[in-house]
C-alpha cells in the first residue's frame, strides 16, 4: 500500500511539474512533399500523398505543395491546384488535415504557400519582389524551404516589413532520405541569420518528399500546437508561429515566459534586463537530453545530461533591442528538435536589425549608413542620435510611411583615438552600441588644384612622394614630371584635372576621346557636374571623365561641387 502510495505520489508530482499548454492540442505532420502534378513520384497525384500519409504514416497533417511552373500544364483538362484542392477536401477526414499548396521556385530561394485561393509561378512572378507583392495582396501563408547557398537564401534574407506578416515559417531541417538526419546546420545557422535581420519566422522540419513515402521516409517532422485539430486550426497555428521542428516524431516540447508563450512577440515600455524562460520537454520513448541550448541574438546558453521528463526555469537576459529566445535539444540518439522563438521589441514601429559597417578614420567625418525600417501599417516617426564616445554627432527626425524601409546618411565626426565608441538611439531607445577600430585618414597629394569637399576628410600633401595613397595635379604639371608621375599611377590611382592642353596629357589620353579647346560652364557630365570645363569628346558626345589604367582625366575641376563627392571617392578609390 505504501508503494502505491508513493507511486501515486510520483505521478501527482510529474502531472504538476510538466505544464504543457492544456488548452492547446499537439499534432504531427510534413508541410513539404511532392507528386507527379511536379517532379514527384511518377503516376502519382496528391490524393496518393494524402492517402499515404493519413494511413500509412498516420500523420495528423500533410501539405502537398507541388513545383507551381508545373501548373502550366492541366491535369486531364483541368487546373492542377483546382484539382489538388478538390482531393485535399475529400481526404480529410476528422483525425487528419490534407492541406493543398504550391512552391515557388527560383534562383533566390524557394516558398511555400498553404491554401491560397490561386497560384503562381516563377513564370509569372519572376523576381522575388514581385513574388512578395503577390504575397501581401493575397494575404496567404507562406514558409522559407531548405535555406542553404545550393538553393537560395532569399537575397541573404533581405528583409520586407509587410511581407514578414505572411512569410511565418522557415524549415530548419528538410529530407526524406531514410537517415534521419535532416536538421542541417546550414539551415540552422541560415535560421539565426533570418531570425537577425527581422524575420518571425517559426521552425519547421519538411520531408519535401519526391518519391510514393510521404510521412514514411523518416521520423522528421514538424509539430504544430493548435487550438482545434482541424485545417483552419492548423494553418492558424502555422501563422502564430506555434511549431517546432524534430527528427523525433512524438516529442512534445513548449517555451514560455511570463510574458507570452512560443511563437509570439512580447512588445515593452523599455527593455527588460532579463526574462524568465520555461522549457518543457517530454519524449515518450525515454531518450534522454544530451544537450539544451537557448539561443538568443547575440548568445547561446548550453545544458548537458538533463531528463527525458524535463521542466525548467532559465534566467536568460536581454541582450539586444530587438531581442528573441528560442531552444535547440540534441538527443543522445543523435535526433535534434528546434524550437519557434520568443520575441522581445519596444511597442514603436522603428526597427534598426544590422549593426552599420563602415571603414572609419581617426579625427575624421565619416560616413555612417544605415537602413531602418517601419513595421507598422501607419507612419512612424523616427528621432536618430548617434553619440561617439559619449558626443552627441549626428541628430536627425524622420517620418517612415506604412512598411517602409529608409536609408539613414549620416556623418559624425571621430577624435583622434585608435578606436571610437558608437552609440544609436532611436526614439530614445539604445539600438547597437559598439567600438569601432579607427583607421589613419587617407592621405591625398593634391598639388594646384582647388581640394573642394576634398578638405578636412582627408590628409593633404602639396608633396609627391610613396607615402600618399592617391595623386591629385592640373595637366600643367604633366610638363615637369611626367615621367614620375606614370610610375607613380602603377601603385596609386591619379586623378588630373585639365588646366592647359599639352602634348604630355595628349599622350595618355586613349585614341578614341578628343580634348577640345572649347571651355563650357555649369554641365553635369557622366554623374559629375562641373563649374567650368573643357569640352572632351568620345566618338562625338561629351564625356565627363577619361579613365586609362589607374589614370582618371577630369576635364575641370570635380572637387568644388560637393554634389560630385560620392563618385569621386568611387573613382579615385578614397574609401
């Protein structure tokens, strides 16, 4: 009696201790597969996937999601989605959802689409840009397919706010070889990159079956945690991001914090030091953790030897903005199981993702460009301070329109140190804070010529020597030292601002241009406008500049219009 007792006890302690969601229901399937209506197995139609993985694989869920440029041909007189459809209706039943898709196929990557009213295909909408249009004015949900270099990873993820709303999930694993190994660490880290640049997107495993064993291949899968086992429930929990993706294919797991649970974003007032984390594992066939990471932006945080039955609370801290936790688990049979994230962001529309780069010179102006982004449907305002070493140098206002994605130009000025200390806040809120290695100003030999924007950004040197990194003379010069100054344009770039024509610049000049003795004032020229110029000529139109080897010709003097100084610093090589 005293065992029973104690028997019961245990199970009393276990039922409290493992707090899945009680008003959810977990369910088993493949987002991923394929028929002959594609490149699947030959003969085969959706309703053969469905029957398949219904009876066979005993899947709770599967989505046929055949190659849509396939599509251009009927299926025995009639649309191939339209027909799909129709099968997916008839083979689910009250136990197992059929859901019909497409993938859209292209060089930049691949995209599922679950239960869109029409389809379309790299044929029709052949950039991704024009695909993600299609997207936000269908309003449907779509998924990332196997993120690696072989098959595209979306433009390195280029982010767009408004279609973020419809992309909702990213396979971390995809395969349906027997080996079940289709957690690819390609795919995982590509996950985290796509995580980094403001994608919320959920975990997935797809079988992206191409031969007669949908759900049978392997034991990979994607769960889904739903409020009803029905299609709509599923595709609901697919948009809400409550899914993970296993090679185990009956392990429950779950992560909440006291804010919100897996797959939602946490909006603040100001960002949190920490959060607390619970993590909720339980496999049925006993396997063990060998090892529990959290993952967050800038950190990961690793547990070895836990549980079967697992229940925990990790203090994990805030270490970004824009911040999100999710948890990977490696069973010591080799099997792997990704979570969906949790986010953390402030309750404005202004997001900042990337840390800017830029190469940044000592007691300089520099340029300091950014893109940030406005993932409301309404305008936001966006008030930039940027702080070196603790200055204020560069404070602006800007209004972003519905969605949009603004390019931030701004120049702050840096002491003479070896390294600088970069803060950015946007409407108050700290976004990236970091050091910066401070490289030497470039220097610039610029002899009788008026520097223009050239001043101040630059050391210049009336002298010519090896130190200097690029050469700036009037064809006057070319007289004296002509000689020099071809040996020194095998090492530097050189650029020479017309000032007399002379036999030595007529030299160097190719066959094809015509220096004229023509002067005209106030022209833009080839991207470069000039105050006054000679009139150069190529093939009977004017040209702006004459480049011969790493010798630039202008035919006045560039450097007085500030206007020019992007493309001058291109074409000197001033970076």
């Amino acid at each position: 009696m005293k065992k029973f007792l104690l028997f019961l006890l245990f199970i009393v302690i276990s039922l409290l201790i493992f707090s899945f969601p009680s008003d959810l229901i977990l369910l088993f399937g493949n987002p991923h597969s394929h028929t002959a209506f594609s490149d699947g197995e030959p003969g085969t139609t959706p309703s053969d996937a469905y029957k398949h993985a219904r009876d066979l694989a005993n899947l709770d869920f599967i989505a046929v999601t055949d190659h849509a440029y396939y599509f251009e041909a009927d299926y025995k007189g009639r649309d191939k989605f339209e027909v799909m459809k129709e099968m997916a209706k008839q083979e689910t039943t009250e136990k197992f959802s059929a859901i019909a898709g497409f993938e859209w196929t292209a060089g930049v990557g691949h995209i599922n689409v679950f239960e869109a009213s029409k389809w379309t295909s790299r044929n029709v909408k052949t950039t991704i840009e024009e695909f993600y249009d299609w997207l936000i004015n269908e309003k449907v949900i779509a998924q990332f397919n196997h993120p690696i270099s072989m098959f595209g990873t979306f433009k390195d993820f280029e982010y767009y706010p408004e279609v973020d709303n419809y992309i909702n999930m990213i396979e971390v694993g995809n395969g349906s070889w027997s080996k079940n190994d289709t957690i690819n660490e390609e795919m995982f880290s590509n996950y985290i990159i796509a995580l980094k640049k403001g994608w919320h997107v959920g975990a997935t495993v797809g079988q992206d079956n191409h031969i007669a064993n949908w759900g049978t291949g392997n034991d990979s899968r994607t769960a889904v945690w739903v409020k009803e086992k029905s299609k709509n429930g599923i595709l609901e929990g697919f948009k809400n991001k409550k899914t993970y993706g296993t090679e185990d294919k009956n392990v429950k797991l779950w992560i909440e914090t006291d804010h919100v649970s897996m797959g939602d974003i946490y909006y603040y007032d100001s960002v949190p030091e920490k959060i607390q984390l619970k993590v909720y594992y339980n496999d049925p066939d006993n396997e063990k953790i060998k090892t529990l990471s959290i993952y967050t932006p800038n950190n990961v945080y690793k547990y070895n030897n836990l549980n079967n039955n697992y229940e925990h609370v990790f203090e994990i801290p805030v270490d970004s903005t824009y911040s999100f936790v999710f948890v990977r688990i490696d069973q010591y049979d080799g099997n792997s199981i990704v979570s969906s994230p949790i986010w953390y962001e402030p309750k404005d529309g202004i997001r900042l993702f990337e840390k800017p780069k830029a190469k940044m010179y000592s007691n300089s102006e520099n340029n300091l460009n950014f893109y940030i982004y406005n993932i409301y449907d309404t305008n936001s305002k966006a008030n930039i301070k940027i702080y070196v070493d603790d200055e204020l140098s560069f404070n602006d206002a800007l209004e972003l329109s519905s969605y949009e994605k603004k390019m931030v130009n701004a120049i702050i000025k840096t002491h003479n140190t070896k390294s600088a200390n970069i803060k950015i806040y946007i409407n108050n809120i700290l976004w990236k804070h970091y050091d910066i290695n401070l490289e030497e100003k470039i220097k610039v030999g610029i002899i009788n010529v008026n520097p223009g924007f050239l001043k101040g950004k630059y050391i210049l040197s009336n002298d010519i020597s090896k130190e200097i990194n690029a050469l700036i003379i009037p064809s006057s010069i070319l007289r004296e030292k002509y000689e020099e100054i071809i040996e020194l344009s095998k090492k530097m770039k050189v650029g020479i601002v017309i000032d007399e024509i002379n036999d030595q610049l007529i030299s160097i000049i190719p066959n094809k241009f015509e220096i004229t003795k023509e002067e005209i004032n106030n022209v833009e020229l080839n991207k470069l406008y000039y105050n006054k110029c000679y009139k150069v000529l190529y093939k009977g139109k004017e040209r702006g500049f004459i480049i011969n080897k790493n010798v630039i010709i202008f035919p006045g003097n560039p450097f007085v219009s500030k206007n020019n100084e992007p493309f001058i610093r291109r074409l000197l090589n001033l970076k």
